[in-house]
C-alpha cells in the first residue's frame, strides 16, 4: 500500500532539495560506508568468546553480582573451570545490560593492575575496541560513556538495518517535503539537526555511562513530525493512495499521519529485529519539534498554512472533466454551471469557450 500526501506547491521547478539530499546521504551511509558492518561486528564478537576475553570479563562480572548479592549459586557458576558458549552469551547480555558494571569495568575498577590476568586483559581488551572501531555504528554512532559533538550528529545518518532505514525515509519523505516547503529550505533544515541533537541529549542524560551507540534518523524525523503536526496538523490534506490495482485519493486531517508514525515505531520495538535503535530519544527529538513549531507560529512566524492549497490548475482539470461527463450524459445546463466555474477562474480558457 502507498500513501502520498499532495501539496499543489511541490512540484518540478519547486522540488524539496533539503529533505531530497537528507534521503541520498543516509543511502549513501547505509549502502557504501556501512556495507559489511555485519560481517565486521561478527568477527568482533568472535575475537571476544573465542580469546580469554570473555572469561576474564565474565568471570569479573560474576564476582561482581556475587559481592552485590551473595548469591551462591553465582559462586558455584563463576568456580566453573570452563563454561559453555551457551552460557557465556547469556551472561555476556546481562553483562552489557549492566550499566553500572560496564561503566567500572571500563574505568578499571574490576580488573585491577595488581590481578595476576590484568596485562592479558588489557592487550585483548585493546584488540577487541580495535576491531569494534572498524564497525561504523560503534565508531560514529552516539555513545553516552564517550559522547562528543562529532558523534551527536554522525549518529542521525546511520542505521541498524534495511528495515530501519527504509521506514525512517518513507516517513522522512512524506512530512519532511510539506515541511520543507511551508517553513523553507534553512529553517527546516535547522530543526532537522537541532531536534536531532535533542534526541540524543535525551539519550544521555537517561543512559549516563551506556556504551550502547545510538543510531538512527529515528530522532530527527520525530522532531519532523512534532513540527508537522503543531503546524499543519488541523489542515485538511490530500493523500494518494495506491493499492497496486486501484489507486485514488481522499482528503484527512494532517495529523492522521502521527499516529501512522507511532504504529511503526512500535513495529519495530515488539516485532522488529533487535538493533542500535533507542525509542526514548524519539520522545527527545517529537518534543522538541513540537516546541520548534510552536516558537515559528508565535515569534517567527515564518510557516505558509497555504501548503496544503489545492493548485488552481487541478481545480480547473478537475471542473472540465465533471462538465464533459455531464455533456457524455446531455445534461447541458449542468455542464454550462461548471464551465462558467472555470471561466471565472481563467476567462481565457478556451476549452470553456467552446
């Protein structure tokens, strides 16, 4: 199924050059500097089961729980001369879930100078972070524990999957055109990056220490449709819609398309394959976007509310059509009616003249 909202004032000689460039670049990430990223993380993580690492790790994580809890059984489990793969993944999980143990771990509070183990530790924890640096998303996706201005930004143009990327570019797509063209090119623009950067300020300040990157236009598009929906969201608007063999379309409020939004965002979270994707940084970015909007409409003023008018020229097609059929059918009287509605939007017509 495919739904396109109209707007009489996108057109060839107007096309939305912003939300069309956003659109290439993050292709162009996904496609050329993201291609193999699977391949790379994989043999990341088997640098890390197949060496000491992971046994050096998840035995200090298991000291860990055991001192925090008491619990024997973590005792009896961390005494375990060798451990299986099944095991060691699970652990690992629970491990990385840990925020508290991962944020020690790397500070160097767990594995101590004066173990026995820690120069070994230390040389495969060095070759494992070499190996993960290879891997975009955890180079240039958006890590709380490491966070830097570069990554607040680069993170926006990478994704965790196909998937991923093709639901953020329809939607990108579908509100970020009308937007581009009823608030204009720079201002749009703007509230792209600053509603993204909000998404990610929120992010971190709820996932302090994290080494989880987040990635994902996810956040800016939020802040897109928080924009679209303050501004445009009682308008009336033409959606296309096209269900392969039959294809018309109907007139419904702008805001129809947030809940649309949230629909695919819960998609992904319970049916979705598990990726770098935080759903709370989309609360940061639809937020902010709404405040945007709310700031253009009062101080800026700077929002066309006749995005959504319908073009004169379809109107015009449009009546000539209903007063042919009307002539099909020899209703002159109502045909003349309509025609004298297109004479006095264009008196030159000549089609009308006849």
């Amino acid at each position: 199924m495919l739904i396109v909202p109209l707007s009489g004032k996108i057109t060839w000689r107007n096309p939305p050059w912003v939300t069309i460039g956003i659109i290439l670049i993050n292709c162009f990430v996904f496609f050329v500097f993201q291609s193999g990223e699977d391949i790379r993380y994989r043999e990341a993580m088997s640098f890390y089961f197949e060496s000491d690492l992971a046994r050096i790790e998840i035995s200090g994580y298991l000291a860990y729980l055991e001192t925090r809890t008491g619990d024997r059984k973590i005792a009896l489990l961390r005494n375990q001369k060798k451990m299986d793969m099944e095991t060691l993944v699970q652990l690992y999980g629970s491990m990385q879930r840990d925020r508290d143990f991962v944020q020690k771990l790397h500070s160097g509070e767990i594995i101590l100078p004066q173990d026995d183990q820690y120069e070994t530790w230390k040389e495969l924890r060095n070759s494992y972070e070499e190996r993960l640096s290879r891997v975009i998303s955890q180079r240039y996706g958006f890590i709380p524990a490491r966070m830097n201005f570069l990554t607040a930004f680069t993170y926006m143009f990478l994704h965790g999957g196909f998937m991923h990327l093709l639901g953020n570019m329809i939607f990108l797509w579908l509100v970020g055109c009308v937007l581009e063209t009823g608030w204009g090119r720079p201002v749009y623009a703007g509230t792209y990056l600053v509603t993204g950067l909000c998404a990610a300020g929120l992010f971190a300040l709820l996932n302090m220490g994290s080494h989880i990157p987040l990635v994902g236009a996810s956040g800016a598009i939020s802040g897109i449709i928080g924009a679209y929906t303050v501004s445009y969201g009682k308008s009336r608007i033409k959606i296309f819609y096209s269900l392969g063999f039959y294809f018309d379309y109907i007139k419904v409020r702008a805001i129809f398309l947030l809940p649309a939004w949230i629909a695919k965002e819960l998609f992904q979270l319970f049916l979705g394959p598990e990726s770098g994707v935080a759903y709370v940084a989309h609360v940061g970015g639809l937020t902010s976007g709404a405040l945007l909007a709310v700031l253009n409409l009062k101080v800026l003023g700077m929002v066309d509310k006749e995005v959504f008018a319908e073009d004169p020229k379809e109107r015009m097609s449009a009546l000539q059509q209903e007063a042919f059929r009307l002539m099909e059918d020899l209703d002159m009287n109502g045909a003349r009616h309509v025609l004298k509605q297109v004479l006095e939007m264009d008196p030159a017509n000549r089609s009308a003249l006849i």
